[in-house]
C-alpha cells in the first residue's frame, strides 16, 4: 500500500509539472494582452507597455518560465495580474464552496442514483424501468444553467423556500438553505449519470450464475441484489464517480453563475477572461491535484469495494 | 385606577408603541447587484471597469463634483473644495478646501497635501490608468493647508473634469497609502466619502458601511452590499426575489418593458449611452477609397437600428461625439440612409458587383447582435460584412493590431468632445503607433481643430472648433456612429436616492448620505 501511493504521489508530481508548463505555454499563447485588459481601453500604448514592463510579460518566454518554476517550487504562486491579490489567497477563498458543493453533488446523485439503477435493473423492460430511463436521459440532456433557472423560480420565487442569492454563511440553517438548489442541480445530473451506470452494471450481474446459485439456494430476492450483486456492480459504478467528480470541479461554473455561488470553475473563466496569468497557474495546480487526489482515491476504494482488486 | 394598573397600562403601551417602531422601522441595508463576479483592483486611479467605478465613488470625493444625477459638465458643485478660481489664461488654478474633512478609518483630517499627493499619484503612470489625463499638470502645489494651486503648461478643455469625482480626481488619503503602501491600499481603500470600505469578498460581495464623520452629515443608509452576479437572468431573480433593492438590468429593451410592468419598480434608462461606431481602417483597400466609405454609410439605417435595440433604451448617433456631450454637433452632416446611392457609389468606385469586408468582432452579445443587424443592412447594397468572432480580449488586442478592416467600438467617455475626438480621430491616437489609443480609422483630418480647441480660452471659439473637426471626420467618413445605448438599471421604489437621476458618470447611481428607504 505505502509503495503504491508512493508511485502514485510520484506520478503525480510529473503530471503537475507537465500539466503547469503546458498551461504556462498555452495562456501565453492565447492572443489578448492582461495589460489592456488591467487598463482599460483609454490607456496609450506606452501606458500599456510600461504595465508590461511591470508586470515581467516583455521578458523572453524561457525567464519568465524560468522565474515562474523558481517561484512555484518555493510554493510562491504570485499576485494576481489583475487584482493585486495573492494568487493562493483567491484560491483558497473558494476551494472550500466547490468541494462542498462537490461533496454534497455527490451525496445528492449517489443517494439518489443507485437506488434508482438498481429498482430499474430488477424491473428491466417494465414500466418502471422505462420511466427511470427517461427521466435519467432527460436529466443527461438537460443543460446545468436551464435547470438552475427553474429550480430558482420555483423553489426561490414561487414557493420562497430557499435564496437566489446562494451564498450566504451564518448559520447552519442559512448555509444548508443556500447550498441546496445548487447541490441538488448538480447532483441531479450526477444521478442520471449514476443512475444509468448503476443499471447496466446490475443488468450484467444479475446474469451471472452466482446470482441464480443464491436464488436457488433460497437467499432472500432482496439480500441478492443488495448484498450480491450490487457489491459486483460497484467497480463501474466508482469509475464514473471518480471520473466525473473531476469534470464536477470545473465544469461546476454554470450552476456556480446561476446561483451565484464562488467557486473555482467561476475564477478560472474570469481569470481566462482577463488573461490572468498567474491566477491561471495557481488554479491549475490545485486542480490538477484535486484530480489527482480523486483518481488516487478512486483506485483506494476499487481495492474496497473489490478485494480483487491489488493496489500494486 | 390603582399604581399598578397604571404602571402595567404605561408599560403595555410602552412596547406596543416599541413593537410598533420596530414593525415600522426604515430599513436602512442597501443591497445592489452588479453585473460581474469582480470588481476588479480597489483602487479608484487603476480601476476602469464599469462595476468598479459604481463601487468606488460612493467612497471618494473630488475637489468638485457633478452634481448627482446629471452627467454634464456645466453642472459642476463644489465637493472636498468649497470654492475655486481660475486665472483669465486658464492655466493657473486655486482651490480652496473645506475645513474639518475626515478620512475614513481614522486616517485624520484630508488637507491640502492629501489633494496634492493624490494628484501626482493621479499623473504618474506606474500609480494610475488615467495619467494621461494630467499630461498638461505642470505642477499642483499646497499653499497652505487648505489651499491647493494647479499651474498648467497649456490650458485644457475641463480642468474640472479632472480634479472631480471621476476617474483619476477622486480624492485617496495621503496617510492611508504612505501607511499601508500601495499594494495593502488596493485591498483597502481610504477616502472621504459618505461610505467606507468595510469588506470585499470576490465572487461574492463588497461591502460599505456609513462615515458617521462625512462632511455633508451621517448617511441614512447604514450599510451597502453590492452583491456581485454575473448572470442578468440570476440578478433578475434575486431582484423579484426581494434579496435585491437596485440593480444593473439586463440591457435591452425587452428587460426595460418588462422591468417597468412590475409593481413597486422604477426602471431607468440613463446617460452617459455608449456610443456603437463602425471605424473604417483608411488605410486598408477598398476602404481607402472614400467613395466606398461613403457607400458603406449610406446603406446602413439608423433609424432601423435604433428600432431594432430598442425606442426607450438607445437613440440614433447625431455625430462622431455622442449626443450631449459639451461640444457635440447636434446637426452633423452624417450620411442619410440611401441604398440606391450606396450602389451607384460602390459602381464608381469600380466595384459593380459589390464588396466584401471583413470586421474581427468581440462575442459579447450585446454588440455582437448589433453587428448582425449591420451586417444584414450592408448586404441589402451588395457589401458583404465577414464577421470572424473572437472572445473580449483577443478582440481588443487584435483591433489594436490593425487586423480588422472594419472595427466596431462602443464607448462612453467623459461628456467633453475633446475627449472622444482626441481618442478615436486624433492622429496621436492611430493604434499602432507608442501613442495610440483608439483611432481605428487613421483618421487625421481634424487634428488641427483638435489641438487648437484644446488650448482655446474662449468657451465659444473652442466649441466652434469641435464642430469644425466633426464636420471634417464626418465628411472624410472615417467613421458611421450609428447610435447609441444607455445604461440600464432599476430599483424599488421605496429607495429615494434623494436627488432627481439623469444619468451617473460612474456608471451607477451614486449612494448619497440623504439616500434613504422610505419604507
């Protein structure tokens, strides 16, 4: 176990250097300048280019590279280009409001998802299965910002029952009514990805003749699909969890808009918007390693869930 | 009755009429919605951007002020100074400050050597956006500690413009950046004005609190939460929703109609618009030809434009400098709309067949729908407008670059036609070059009238000359200013801002000390 995550933290740092000198690369490529944006559209050129000057951005591409690394292996990501502000600062500030809209995403799609895919796998091809298919692939082509906007008129304006404005703290009472739409957004989509896994992976097992054997021997319907076969089930199951957790942290921006939440899908698409350089990089650290904590994970519960599985 | 049915009836009336007040209590928490997740760099000399002025000014003052609500320059009142005089060549100007101004959070008394330093701050490049503003600044001196004396090299069109509560004018205390440095000021401004800087959290809010100490008196309004919502769609919710007093609407007609239809709403269109103008890069073929450029203008409808964003909500352009702007030509000769003569031009120019243009345009769809409808107009006279869409900064970059042949730009700008002649149709401006700005067009017909209007002392000479260069730039057809959009926002009508509102050059409504809920 210790010579596997071992392996894996060291896979890991390769893939954060290679993912930050792709990223380095590539916002640098992108046509738009972070001075003119910073200045506005009444600065002069000089101006403009006396803001480059300041900010490093007319140095040659290999120093600014090089300064980049020395400051990030001493763990200093820098001021944003835009704001002033401490690059892991801003980060920090809205780490903790997605992992716990992730967090609570998945609970929602997981507790809602499972369920589901197995009440449609035992009822395979009757009504209910079809209804839970349906609505599954309704909740897979539904875009994330459409169901936010009615989730709000009908829970925030009709019935009043939770805030527009979500992000609200104080107490618990205030901060469960403010994450609740923008989870159950979210984690609605995760549960007709779930839901939909869930169902085919049961719908092979329960074909398996360890099934039948249990039946035969007179195990209770229920102890088989639960017990049995739900537990043979779970590998794919995991596999798309983990798979789309990640997705979840960045591609969590529409719900973060529509319900007005922060979060790190929000401040990488402004600091996309405003060619925000260092406040690019520091988010790409921390995402790529919240990805690479979350495949780690993934690979520890396989072992769980399966004794098969070897973690090697 | 006995003592103590008395005492119990004195009490019981007591808390009803407790219960009554708190029932009936004014609220006095002002919560505002601006159309962005950040408001960018704190600090009123860098930031631009249009949630940012909305922020900051309730924060500063200026020596002067526009009077709230009105965006015209003749409209100036005395602010941070109670009064001014200039000399009869303009270039010398005394400021007399009020006595007693206090800087927010404990940052003393704002003095003369406060105004001085936030001037140079004003006019250096590495502290401001807006140095160049100050460029003709000789030198700005404290005479004593309530007397500030601006000595300029050559007189400029709004001395006043520059020193009020706009941009590079607004006023920061001398103590709190010495003390916290520039970098700790951005996160945590100081001024003078009837709120100060409590709390800023991007993403989610900036917060100000009342400056019991505000020269003009304490502010009813105790507290105000601009809460930062990129979505219109969320914004407007939050609004029905009651969790919002006032707010930057979705900008468009269609929002203003429905906005206006709701109980207890009061919409607002308002100035300054920003002006829509298609630039035509001269330098490029065939719109070196101005035969084609005149062809171009003659096919595009303002009136169907301005139909199109809508009655209430933009207006058709009358020149190169927005409608009243102090210099602006309200009858300048601008092509009318005639698609036979768009035709006959383009054959004289030796293009019968038609022509193709190509425009690099920004995707943000408000600008990007009236680009459409352009395009649609030109290809009525046989011009076809190719539009490459590209994201906002790539947009401003690529413009800048000399990369599109047509450049559609939408700006508002100080309400003085210097400022948009000198920006866009000044030959110092050409992009491209170390001075350029925003002349798209290589325009430089009317740069004498420009340089000698900037320098004139006499106020009607000088407006005499801004019209010449508009008829100039408008005859060279460098440009088609097609129309023109103005600021859109609503409120409650339980918000009495306590001022009578025009228009905001900060580009929101300015939150006064006499701001108030009436309910």
């Amino acid at each position: 176990m210790t010579a596997f995550l071992v392996r894996r933290l060291g896979f890991a740092l390769i893939t954060l250097f290679a993912v930050l000198t792709i990223i380095f690369l590539i916002v640098r490529i992108l046509p738009g300048d972070p001075a003119q944006v910073i200045l506005g559209d009444q600065a002069d050129a000089a101006t403009v280019a006396a803001l480059r000057t300041r900010l490093g951005l007319d140095q040659p591409l290999l120093v600014q590279y090089a300064t980049f690394l020395a400051g990030a292996v001493r763990g200093d990501w820098g001021a944003s280009l835009v704001t002033g502000r401490p690059v892991v600062q801003e980060v920090l500030s809205v780490l903790p409001w997605t992992v716990e809209l992730t967090v609570y995403a998945l609970l929602i799609g997981a507790v809602t998802g499972i369920p589901l895919g197995v009440w449609a796998a035992v009822n395979r091809n009757r009504a209910t299965d079809y209804i839970v298919r349906m609505v599954s692939l309704l909740g897979l082509s539904f875009p994330a910002f459409v169901s936010g906007i009615l989730l709000l008129i009908g829970f925030a304006i009709q019935l009043r029952w939770f805030p527009v404005i979500s992000g609200q703290r104080g107490t618990w009472n205030a901060w469960l009514q403010s994450l609740a739409l923008p989870a159950i957004n979210l984690g609605l989509i995760m549960a007709a990805y779930i839901t939909r896994v869930t169902r085919s992976a049961m719908l092979e097992v329960l074909s398996e003749d360890y099934v039948r054997t249990a039946r035969a021997k007179g195990v209770p319907w229920p102890a088989v699909v639960w017990r049995h076969a739900l537990r043979n089930a779970l590998i794919p199951i995991i596999t798309i969890v983990g798979l789309y957790l990640g997705v979840l942290i960045g591609n969590s921006v529409l719900t973060e808009i529509v319900f007005n939440r922060p979060g790190l899908g929000k401040l990488i698409v402004g600091a996309l918007n405003q060619r925000d350089y260092t406040m690019l990089q520091g988010m790409m650290v921390i995402y790529t390693l919240l990805v690479v904590l979350i495949n780690l994970a993934t690979d520890i519960v396989y072992g769980i869930a399966d004794p098969r599985v070897k973690l090697q | 009755m006995t003592k103590s049915g008395l005492f119990a009836g004195c009490m019981g009336l007591a808390l009803a009429i407790g219960f009554a007040t708190s029932a009936f209590a004014q609220k006095t928490t002002l919560n505002v919605g601006l159309a962005s997740a950040d408001v960018g760099v704190l600090d009123p000399h860098m930031n631009s951007a249009t949630t940012g002025k909305s922020f900051l000014q309730q924060i500063f003052n200026g020596l002067v002020r526009l009077k709230p609500g009105e965006i015209s320059p003749d409209q100036i009142e005395s602010d941070l100074a109670e009064s001014w005089t200039s000399s009869p060549d303009g270039k010398v100007w005394t400021f007399n400050l009020r006595k007693g101004v206090q800087c927010h959070h404990n940052f003393g008394e704002f003095t003369a050597a406060d105004a001085v330093f936030s001037l140079k701050r004003a006019a250096t490049r590495e502290t401001s956006t807006f140095s160049s503003d100050y460029s003709a600044f000789d030198s700005v001196e404290a005479v004593d500690p309530y007397t500030v004396k601006i000595t300029l090299k050559n007189p400029i069109p709004s001395l006043l413009g520059v020193v009020m509560n706009y941009h590079g004018g607004q006023m920061v205390c001398k103590a709190a950046v010495e003390q916290m440095g520039n970098e700790a000021f951005r996160r945590k401004p100081v001024g003078t004005g009837p709120f100060a800087f409590n709390e800023y959290v991007p993403q989610q809010y900036g917060k100000l609190v009342a400056h019991d100490q505000y020269f003009r008196g304490k502010p009813v309004i105790r507290e105000i939460n601009f809460r930062l919502i990129p979505s219109d769609a969320a914004r407007d919710l939050a609004f029905q929703a009651g969790e919002l007093d006032m707010l930057y609407a979705r900008q468009d007609q269609a929002s203003f109609n429905r906005l206006k239809q709701i109980p207890g709403v009061n919409a607002l269109a308002m100035n300054p618009a920003e002006m829509s103008v298609l630039h035509f890069n001269m330098t490029m073929p065939p719109l070196d030809n101005i035969k084609v450029r005149q062809a171009v203008a003659y096919a595009i409808d303002r009136d169907g434009i301005h139909q199109f964003r809508g009655r209430d909500v933009s207006r058709q352009s009358v020149s190169v400098v927005p409608n009243g702007y102090l210099g602006a030509l309200a009858d300048a000769p601008l092509l009318p709309y005639n698609l036979q003569k768009a035709k006959d031009l383009l054959a004289e120019a030796g293009h019968p067949n038609g022509i193709t243009l190509k425009t690099i345009h920004t995707t943000l769809p408000g600008m990007m729908s009236f680009m459409e409808a352009v395009q649609a107009q030109l290809r009525r006279a046989g011009i076809t407008l190719e539009i490459t869409p590209v994201e906002h900064a790539t947009f401003h970059q690529q413009i800048r670059q000399n990369l599109s042949q047509v450049v559609h730009f939408q700006a508002a700008r100080f309400p003085v036609a210097d400022v948009y002649l000198s920006q866009f149709f000044h030959s110092r401006a050409i992009v491209g070059t170390p001075t350029g700005v925003t002349n798209f067009s290589h325009c430089k017909v009317a740069d004498a009238e420009i340089d000698a209007a900037r320098s004139e002392p006499d106020k009607a000479k000088q407006i005499t000359l801004w019209h010449e260069a508009q008829r100039k730039i408008v005859n060279e057809v460098c440009a088609v200013p097609v129309n023109e959009s103005l600021q859109l926002w609503a409120m409650k009508d339980t918000l009495d801002l306590g001022y009578p509102i025009k228009g905001a050059l900060n580009l929101g409504p300015g939150v006064l000390e006499t701001s108030r809920f009436t309910k």
